[in-house]
C-alpha cells in the first residue's frame, strides 16, 4: 500500500478533477487507519464544503484542527461552512464566524493568503449588511498591498452596494493610472456604467478595452443586443446575436435566431435552427428544449402554409401534448399557451 502523503495527494488531484466520491473512498480508509492525519480531515472537509453538506464539513475541520493541522485554509474554510450553516438558520452567530475569518488572516503568511482571507472576511461582512467592516477592510488591504488592486475592488463592491456610484467612478479615476491595464479594474469601470444603464457609454469604453474584448466577447456583445434592441436598432442587434450564435455558440443567441427566421417568415431556417436546439437540449430537458418544442408546433403550422397534413399534425399535437404536461408539471400556468395552441390545432 502507497504511504499516506501520496494517497493524500493522489485524493487532492481527484478532488481537483471533480472526482469527489473517489477522493473521499481514499481519505476515508485513511483517516480509519490514523485518526489523527489532519489533512486527510481536511480534505474530506472540503468535499463535503464543496457538496453543500457544510454540517459534515464543520465537523472534519474541526478533527483537523484538534489533530494539529490548523493551516489558515482550515480556518477560511470552516468560516464559509459555519456561514452557510448560519445563513440557512443552523446554529452559529457573526461572532463566532468573525472569529474564523480572523484567525485564517493570522494564521496566513505569504501575501496571496492575506489577500485571500481577508477577500473573504470582508465579503462575509458585505453580504450580512456590515458594510462599515467591509469597507475597513478594503482600505486596509489598498493601504497594506498598494500593487494590488483588490483591496480596491473590494471598495468598489461597497460603494455599490450603497449606490455611490459616483463615489466609484471619482476613486476609479485616481487610480487610473496604476491600474488601467488591470483586468478587474477594467470590469469594474464597465460595471459602474451598467449600474446605472449608461449602455452605450459602456460600449463605447468597452471597444477601448482589448483586454476585456478578448477575454470577455460574450459580454461586450450581450450587451450589444440588450442596448440595440432597446434602440430598435434590429441591424445592429441582429449582427450581434449572429455573432454569438455562430462564433460562440451562446445558446440564448441561437434561440433567438430561431425566433428572427420566425419572424421574418423563414420557416425553413426557423425549423432547422429548432430542431438543432431540440437535439442539443434534449438530454438536459430544459426550459429551453420545451419553449423549443412549443415554438416548433407554429414553425410547423405556418411552414405548411397554415395547412399541415395529417403527418405533421399528429406531430404537431405530440409536441402540444409535451409541452402543457412539461409546462403544468413545472408549476408554468398554461391557460395562454392552450389558447394558442388551439389556434392551430
């Protein structure tokens, strides 16, 4: 039998691939055979973490720290487990989960764990309403690592959350200069601009952004359509959506062209792009596969010229029938779409 360092590891790559159960069959006959292997606790304890069973993921942190390995992680990690607990009205209180995050910024010592754990001190303090901490700490990390741009973005997300936006857009200005090659400072300029609908302003600073424009297409093109649908710009829009249906394959996109070939009366294209959806949804059984499916029973209709025959009919009430139990079963109230399947039908 392997020695434990390298079943630890071999568990730790596993986990790292997504291969939870394995792991844990490996750390489990480990931590049998030497209940005091801390990290083999650990490890066990981020599974669980990562699964949502935070109650059993508090309690191998727990073993780990008593078994000696108290590296800042254990701390960190059992502070977001305790607020998860706490958050779903387990046990627990601030207190106790303020002490977690403060003993994971004390127990870290090269400058990418001080950033990390307090990164997640001062968002548990932003997510429960302690923005004057959460602030506190974003200053503190600015002033304390003065390369770096988090703390800045933590002040950021605090100035949002209290709509400051103007406050955002004045300290983002000061720092332009240090940070305006910065991938998150980047972000967050454009955020601010969306945080308060300035749509096209924001595309204009997006096209002098290379950075973002190439890590972030998707993005910068959704916002397109949102912001030239809203002009009733359809050329524009449209060359958008083509561009994420075609070049990225963004699923939204591709149902929308669905519904543009609709519109414009090409039922031929409108059927294809269906039945594309139909077969790449199919396995998940989505929304999107059953809007699909009702969406193709008036393709069908209006491609036979409003006279289907009785082939495409019987698949046409097949669809129908689909669709209304998916719809009734998913809590979807179905009187409009019955009316309108009735229309054809």
């Amino acid at each position: 039998m392997s020695e434990p360092k390298e079943r630890i590891e071999q568990a730790e790559l596993m986990i790292r691939q997504g291969d939870y159960h394995g792991a844990a069959v490996i750390l489990g006959e480990i931590v049998r055979e030497d209940k005091t292997d801390g990290r083999a606790a650990f490890d066990l304890g981020n599974i669980a973490l990562f699964t949502g069973e935070y109650e059993t993921a508090r309690k191998y942190y727990e073993e780990a720290k008593a078994a000696g390995y108290s590296t800042y992680a254990v701390y960190l990690n059992m502070a977001a487990a305790c607020a998860r607990i706490w958050d779903a009205g387990g046990s627990g209180n601030c207190k106790s989960i303020e002490k977690l995050y403060m003993q994971a910024v004390r127990a870290s010592k090269e400058q990418n764990e001080q950033i990390l754990t307090v990164s997640a001190q001062a968002l548990f303090y932003l997510r429960h309403g302690m923005t004057l901490k959460a602030e506190r700490e974003a200053r503190r990390m600015a002033d304390r690592f003065p390369e770096e741009y988090q703390g800045h973005h933590l002040l950021f997300l605090v100035m949002a959350e209290k709509a400051q936006y103007e406050d955002i857009e004045n300290h983002l200005k000061e720092i332009s200069e240090q940070f305006r090659d910065n991938l998150q400072y980047q972000l967050d300029s454009l955020a601010v601009l969306e945080m308060q609908e300035k749509n096209e302003e924001y595309l204009r600073e997006a096209e002098k952004m290379p950075l973002v424009l190439e890590t972030f297409p998707e993005m910068i093109l959704r916002k397109k359509v949102e912001t030239y649908g809203k002009k009733n710009d359809r050329k524009t829009a449209v060359k958008a959506i083509d561009e994420l249906a075609y070049t990225y394959g963004d699923p939204d996109a591709v149902f929308a062209k669905m519904l543009l070939s609709l519109a414009d009366g090409d039922y031929i294209s409108a059927g294809t792009i269906a039945n594309f959806i139909m077969e790449q949804e199919q396995k998940k059984a989505n929304l999107r596969f059953y809007l699909t499916m009702y969406m193709q029973i008036f393709i069908l209709y209006m491609g036979f010229d409003k006279k289907p025959d009785k082939k495409v009919k019987s698949v046409m009430e097949e669809y129908a029938q689909i669709c209304l139990e998916w719809f009734e079963s998913a809590g979807f109230d179905t009187v409009n779409l019955k009316t309108e399947i009735s229309r054809v039908l």
